[in-house]
C-alpha cells in the first residue's frame, strides 16, 4: 500500500499536443458539442490539481490502499483554511476517527469470508478540508480512470510512444460529511454514474432523484430531521419560534425544510429566519441576537449550525445578558457535542438537541485505542493527528525542533494518555462501508455465480447497475439497526432527542429524553429548564385569550392574534366570534355562554308600588265613607239637591278609578290583563261622563233660560242617567273590540330594561299593553275631561245658587293640570331603567289625584255639612222654572250679576 497524491502523466504538461477526451460509459451526453466541453473542463481542472499539489507538499492528499475493487473516501481531515489556504487545523473526530471508521470497516470486510470472498476491497480516500471548492477538485482524482485520452499522436522524444500509468478505477464513494461538499461532488459523480453513499449529509435536496440520481445515505435526511423538530416544538406547546442557520447548503436546507413542513402542518410560526454568514464580520453574532431580540416572544431558536457558529451565538447571548432567555432546539451538527458549549454551559442549559439514532461501537474503540505511530503507517495524516493528540511535536529529519514544545516518545497510548470519545458518525461510516461491500457481494452472486474473484462480467463494475443493488440493500448495521434505502436513496429517520440539563443532576451534561421513529415519543418529566424549572416555558406570540375573549388574527401571521372582549350582550362561540344572545338572555359571567335573563315584575313590597296602593286605599275609605254617608243620609236635602242617581254613578267612577290601582300592580295574568284593559279607562269614563252630564244640564238650563221659560229636554234624574251610561258605554264598546283584535295577554319584555350593562338585564313580566296603548285607553276620558272643562268653563257666569257649576268647573281645571303634567313624566322616562315602575306609578297616582280631586271638591263640602252642619241641611224655598227664567235674564241684563237659585226639586 502507498501513500500519494493525483498520479501525474509521464510526460510533462508542456510536452502534451491537443488532444480530444471520451468520458468513459456516459451514455447520457448525446449532445457531442457538450461532451466535447464537459472533457476540456475535466482536463483542465486535473491539470490544476496537479499544479495545485505541487504548492502545496505540506497536507498530504490522499490515502491509496490497494485492493480488487477500489472504493473512493472523502472526509474533512481539515478544517477551512485562513483566506488564501485551502486546509486548515486538524480534525481529530469529525476527521480522522470517521476515517479510521473506514479503514476499520475495510479490514472488517476483507476479513470475512462469507462477504465478498477472494476480493479484496481497496480505497483511496481524500482530505476535503471542508470546503467544497476544495473537496471538487480532489475528487475530480476518482474519474480519471474513466476518461480516455487518445494519445496516438503523442510521442516521447526518441519517437517511443510515452507510458502513461493508468490510475485505478474508483467504482464507489463514501462521503462526503458536509451537505454542500456532497452536492458538490454528487454532480460530478454522477456524470461518470460513479454512486456515492454519505454517512453525514443530510441536506434535504440530496433527496432529488432527478438531480442526485447516484446519491444515497446511510443518515436520514434533514426533513425527517426537520419533522423531529417540528415534534418537539408542538410537544412543548411552542407556536412562535425563530431560525438561524449557517450559510450553505446544511444550515439553509435544514431552515427552508422546517419552514415548509411548518406551513404545511400549520400551528407554528417563523418569528424571524436569520442567516450566519460564511465569513461573518466582528460583531456579526451581536447582531444576530439583537434581531431574535426583536421578537422577543419567540423564545424557542431553531438552530442549523456548525459547531463554531454554534458557540459563538451562545457567546453573543451571554454578552447580551440573556442567558436563559433563549431555548434552543438543535440539529444532528450540535446533537451531543460538548465543544460548542465549552464555558457557556449555563447559556446552552435547556437546549434540546437531535441526533440520528446511533451507538458506540465496541470493536472501533478496540481498533482506535490500539493504533499508534508503528501500526498505523497507512493513514498519512496520523502524525499530525498523534502530535496534536498528545500535544508533542515529532522529529523530523531536516526540521528542528521547537524547545517550547516537548518530543513526542511513540510510546504514547490514546485514551490513556489523552481524552478520547467516539465520534458520533463512526457508526454511519461503517454501514456506509458495509452497505456498498454488500451491493457488490449481491452484484457477484448474480453477474459470476460459482465464479471465484472478480469476473469479466463485473469488470468493470458498472456504476448504474451497483446503484440498484445499493438501493436494494437490506441488513442489519454495525449497530444492531437496519440499514436500508429509500426510492430517493434517503434512509429511515431514526433520532434519539437530548437535552443538555445543568442543574439539579448528579451528572450534568446532555441526557437523553425522547426518540422519534416516524413519530415522538418525548418525556416531558425528565426534562428541566434553566435554574431546574420544570415546567415548559412558553415561545408564543400571544398567550391564551381569557373566557369570553376573541382572537383577532394579526394579518399575514396566523399565530399572532389580539385579544378582544366580547362586549355587551355578546358571548364567544368559538376562539375567533363572538355572538349577541337571544333576546331573552344575557351572557354568563366569563361571557363563554348565554343564561336566561331573570324576569321581574312589580312587587308589592316595592316603593313604586307602596305610595300609588297607600293613596289608593285611601282614596277607597273616602269614598266608602261618602257612599255611606250618603246612603245613611239619603232623603236629606242635600243629598237630594246633588242628584242622588247620578251622584252614586259618579263615585262608582271614583271608586273604580282607585280600584285599577291595585290591579295595575297585580302580578300579570291573562285575567288581570283583561281587568285593566276594561277598567283602567272606564273609571274615568263614568266619572267624567256624569260630571259631563250635569255641567251640560247645568248650562242648558241656563242657556234656555235666556231664551225660553220653556225648560229644556233631558234634564230629568232619568234622562241623566241614560246620558251618562251612553258615554260610558262607547268606552266599554272600544274595549270590547280590543278584546276581539288582540286577546289580553301576558309578554315579557326583555328589550324595555337592556341596559349597557348585562348584568342589569331584567325581562319585564307585564300586560300586552303598549305605551300608545294606554294612552288610547285612556283618550276617550281626556276628551270628556276636555269637554267637561269647557262646559264648566262656559258655566262659570251660572248664580251661586246652583253650587254644582264652580265645584265641577275647580275640580276639572286642576284635572287638566294634573293630567299636564302627567304627560311629559309618563314619556319622559322612556329611556329610564325602571320606566314601568315609574310609568305604572305615575298613571295610578295621577288617576288617584284626580279622584281625589273630584271627591274632595264635589262631595267633602256635602259630607262635612251633612256630619258636623245637620241644622244647614234643611229644605228651601222652591222656585219654579219662570222663576230661573227670570233670574236668567235678569243676570244677562245685568252681566251675569244677578243670582238665581236653581231649582232643587231633582
């Protein structure tokens, strides 16, 4: 075996005439124009390779281990260079532990007999230092077999043709580690059909089978990555995070593959989605934090990010003293490391982390302990590795040693001497490995069956041909887990989830909390946040609305919202309306339903209705006591000279008048409705209507008097009556047909006490009867009570004598005031919240005064001669009607100033 770098043609490149390549088996480019470019590409970037080699006799290039089959290596032995240098420090496990992986699965497979037996495999594996640029040059070293050169008309200098080593035939690669370093080769590859299987790639867009038809991975690709933290994120009840990404291909794919999956699942929203650049700027990582920081809800960070630009956000956050405040979820490249938290421990508490489902293996850590400067003579970057392993310097011939640095002695033991750990892709290195050995074990079961070593139907190995046998691949890994690929080359997600715990453990350091295996199993128990709390803490743009609260969406971002109280008579249907409640309810307390809205009605014991049925009551006891009295006194001349007959029908009026009171108070029911209807009208009907009466007999006879000493017609106690029952009656019959259009009846008016307020609503129990209704009721009474007043207004010259005309005209002028000023009350309290129980009171103490009214000054006078003056209540002398006659004239000859007495014998 050798160590070397690109094998260089024997003559020099000056030497070399034009000549014209044939890619070798690329039977895709039927374009001759295009397979004519793509070949002077490929020879010129060879040609730099070579020129590049030569600058460049410090870093090793490649590793060559001869063998049957050879399989191509690319690994990141180096890290990025300084600007102007391709290569930079040492790698010791992303570097050389993955390929001391591949050495070791190589010498595990040509040690088994009954894998690939008589066929050795061989490699030649190449440092990328993780650049792609670089890392496309140098495996550019993997397809110079398979281009031709024709060199017929090339010849040395002594006419003999020249002798050109032909490099081995590279029919498969492993790598690479970085996604945008596999893309880069993967296009490459792919036009010479050559497969190429990553152990640590997991860009979503390798999934292409269009683009990276020869790509395939042993590690899921980073949309089930994605979906594993898309999981966690919805586990912990996050709904508002942001992202942050490394530029390239890992850090921006992993970030756009969370983002649409996000979309498509909905319930989480990207708060801010920052990029770190390439090569950021002194206090680039500042900035980044004083962006998430303008999102400051957005406490959850998806990070897709190499380990450097990792650690130095977590630094730009201690600076910013917001240790804590960020919670991280990382990708696979954070996944268990302890290098990117190195010192920031207390930054990076709580930060939930992925890695592909993965485990230690035994027979690797066995291999590793035991190399050492002697044994190990085929990796061409071991001394590098063992001098920064051990922190010594080798001597080397020519090269003095530096007396800082102490010699290193070769007796020097890994793991014993310095720290060591297995990388955590060791595992996915190996079953790459293994993955292609077992394709072509397959491949020469069925192309040379019973065929020792390798036959000529496998020679060459055809690349399209050895990328359906890897696809079709199924076996149990180094791990113990099946290794198997997908229509796309991808392998099945399997991620075990951790959490970098601090405090409150006996072993502070990255636990393991959960798995995902197509969907997450996470334990919420086990998991501790900064300071050892356990509860979650929230990444959410708005919290939780209150009971009875909406949510007015933010426009454009559907995890943000306002929240909005239902206001008013309104409750909330669903997180985002609200509805007004029927009209006979109101909403509950915490307004999330609607509950019936209690229904009151005029209580006894309430002061609206106290005053109006105390005046009421009294009102009743009077005119009991007029009625007795003048029944008790009946024949007396007094009650005679009042007209008895029509005396009785008036205060029947009165008495009704202060009966309706206590039915207007009356809990409402169809019969109480029905009373009030009937007599809230017809009590001052009749009182009005005889009072009405005799005021008109009053002035008629007078008024005919003037003119005639024939007595007018209808003067009669008779005659009276019947007037008196006729008005009334047109007030029955109005009522009457009320009763046949609209049927009395109950209604409970929820609109009447709805104030601002719902906890003030009240349904008020009453009659069917309206406002306008009442007053309607009660119009016919006003146009009597009007009547009456301009015949007592009339009768106001009338002589002393007949002492009915100016009590009757007193007791109606003050009703008409009484009535005045009962109108502007009456409607004036419209928009009152107690308007029934301030109108029911003002009707019943209006229509008690004016009862009052009229028997205090057309009966009180009566009763108090009658009780306390019987001498006054004697009989007089009769005049007869010539004798009114007479009297007539003379008072209207004399300006109404002589005095008549009128006639008593009614």
């Amino acid at each position: 075996m050798t160590s070397s770098g690109p094998a260089p043609p024997s003559l020099p490149v000056h030497r070399l005439q034009p000549v014209l390549f044939r890619i070798g088996q690329s039977s895709g480019q039927s374009s001759l124009w295009l397979h004519h470019f793509l070949s002077f590409w490929m020879w010129i970037s060879l040609q730099m390779v070579q020129v590049s080699a030569s600058h460049q006799h410090f870093h090793p290039h490649s590793i060559k281990i001869p063998g049957d089959i050879t399989l191509g290596g690319l690994f990141p032995i180096h890290a990025r260079g300084p600007h102007g240098l391709p290569c930079g420090e040492l790698k010791k496990e992303k570097g050389i532990h993955r390929m001391e992986a591949m050495l070791y699965a190589l010498d595990q497979v040509n040690s088994d007999p009954m894998l690939l037996p008589n066929i050795t495999l061989g490699a030649r594996i190449l440092d990328t230092c993780s650049r792609d640029t670089y890392a496309l040059e140098q495996s550019l070293t993997f397809v110079q077999a398979l281009i031709q050169k024709d060199t017929s008309d090339i010849r040395c200098s002594n006419g003999e043709p020249p002798l050109i080593r032909k490099p081995e035939r590279v029919v498969g690669v492993i790598g690479a580690s970085a996604s945008s370093v596999s893309i880069m080769v993967a296009n490459i590859l792919r036009l010479f059909e050559i497969p190429q299987v990553s152990y640590a790639s997991t860009a979503p867009e390798l999934s292409d089978n269009n683009r990276y038809d020869f790509f395939s991975r042993v590690v899921p690709p980073d949309s089930y990555q994605a979906q594993t933290m898309l999981d966690i994120v919805k586990a912990l009840g996050w709904n508002y995070v942001s992202t942050l990404a490394s530029e390239g291909s890992y850090g921006e794919s992993g970030v756009e593959a969370f983002m649409q999956i996000s979309r498509e699942a909905g319930g989480v929203c990207i708060a801010q989605s920052v990029k770190i650049p390439r090569e950021p700027t002194a206090g680039e990582f500042d900035k980044i934090v004083n962006r998430l920081m303008e999102t400051s809800n957005a406490r959850g960070v998806i990070i897709f990010a190499n380990e450097d630009d990792i650690k130095r956000v977590l630094e730009a956050a201690r600076r910013a003293n917001l240790t804590g405040h960020f919670l991280f979820v990382g990708s696979d490249s954070w996944g268990a490391k302890s290098s990117p938290i190195t010192e920031l421990e207390d930054v990076a508490e709580g930060a939930v982390t992925i890695l592909p489902k993965r485990a230690s293996i035994d027979g690797f850590d066995e291999y590793f302990l035991s190399r050492s400067l002697e044994n190990n003579r085929r990796n061409i970057w071991f001394n590098e590795f063992w001098e920064d392993d051990f922190r010594c310097k080798l001597t080397r011939p020519g090269i003095k040693l530096d007396p800082d640095k102490k010699k290193c002695t070769g007796q020097e033991k890994i793991g014993r001497d310095s720290a060591y750990e297995q990388e955590g892709k060791v595992q996915f290195v190996i079953d790459a490995v293994y993955a292609v050995a077992n394709a072509l074990h397959n491949m020469k079961q069925d192309l040379c069956p019973g065929s020792s070593g390798v036959c000529d139907n496998m020679d060459p190995v055809e690349g399209r041909l050895l990328l359906e046998y890897i696809r079709a691949v199924n076996f149990n890994g180094s791990a113990g887990t099946t290794v198997l690929f997908n229509e796309n080359g991808d392998a099945p997600g399997r991620y075990d989830i951790f959490q970098y715990q601090l405090t409150n453990h006996s072993h502070p350091g990255y636990h393991v909390i959960g798995q995902w295996t197509n969907n997450l199993r996470l334990n919420l128990e086990e998991m501790q946040w900064s300071g050892g709390d356990k509860s979650v803490p929230g990444s959410v743009c708005s919290f939780p609305c209150n009971p009875g609260e909406r949510k007015k969406m933010v426009k454009g971002v559907p995890c943000c919202w306002h929240c909005e109280l239902c206001d008013g008579y309104q409750y909330q249907v669903d997180e985002f309306n609200c509805e007004t409640c029927p009209s006979d309810m109101r909403p509950a307390p915490n307004r999330t339903t609607c509950r019936p809205t209690p229904i009151i009605k005029l209580e006894w014991n309430s002061p609206w209705a106290l005053v109006p049925a105390s005046l009421a009551m009294l009102g009743i006891l009077a005119t009991s006591a007029v009625v007795i009295t003048f029944i008790r006194f009946h024949d007396t001349p007094i009650v005679r000279a009042s007209g008895r007959e029509l005396s009785y029908v008036l205060l029947t009026g009165i008495f009704l008048i202060y009966l309706i009171t206590f039915l207007m108070i009356a809990e409402p029911g169809v019969f109480a409705c029905a009373f009030r209807r009937l007599l809230l009208g017809l009590g001052m009907a009749i009182t009005y209507s005889a009072m009405l009466t005799k005021t008109n007999r009053i002035y008629r006879i007078f008024e005919q008097g003037k003119r005639s000493v024939t007595p007018p017609k209808f003067i009669s106690p008779t005659s009276q009556l019947i007037i008196t029952f006729i008005l009334s009656s047109v007030q029955v019959l109005g009522v009457f047909v009320w009763f046949a259009v609209v049927p009395p009846h109950t209604i409970i008016d929820y609109e009447e006490l709805r104030p601002p307020n719902p906890d003030l609503a009240r349904g008020i129990l009453k009659c069917d009867m309206s406002d306008l209704s009442i007053i309607c009721c009660l119009s016919y009474s006003i146009v009597l009570m009007v009547t009456c007043t301009v015949y007592a207004v009339k009768s106001r010259g009338v002589p002393e004598t007949f002492n009915e005309a100016k009590p009757i005209g007193f007791t109606m002028y003050t009703t008409c005031i009484i009535w005045l000023a009962f109108v502007p009350i009456f409607f004036g309290t419209a928009q009152s919240t107690e308007k029934m129980f301030i109108q029911t009171a003002t009707l019943t103490v209006s229509m008690s005064l004016s009862a009052f009214v009229s028997l205090g000054m057309l009966y009180m006078p009566k009763v108090y001669v009658i009780i306390f003056h019987p001498e006054q209540n004697v009989q007089k002398r009769k005049k007869s009607f010539k004798a009114v006659v007479q009297a007539a004239k003379m008072s209207g000859k004399q300006n109404g100033e002589t005095k008549i007495e009128p006639d008593r014998s009614q």
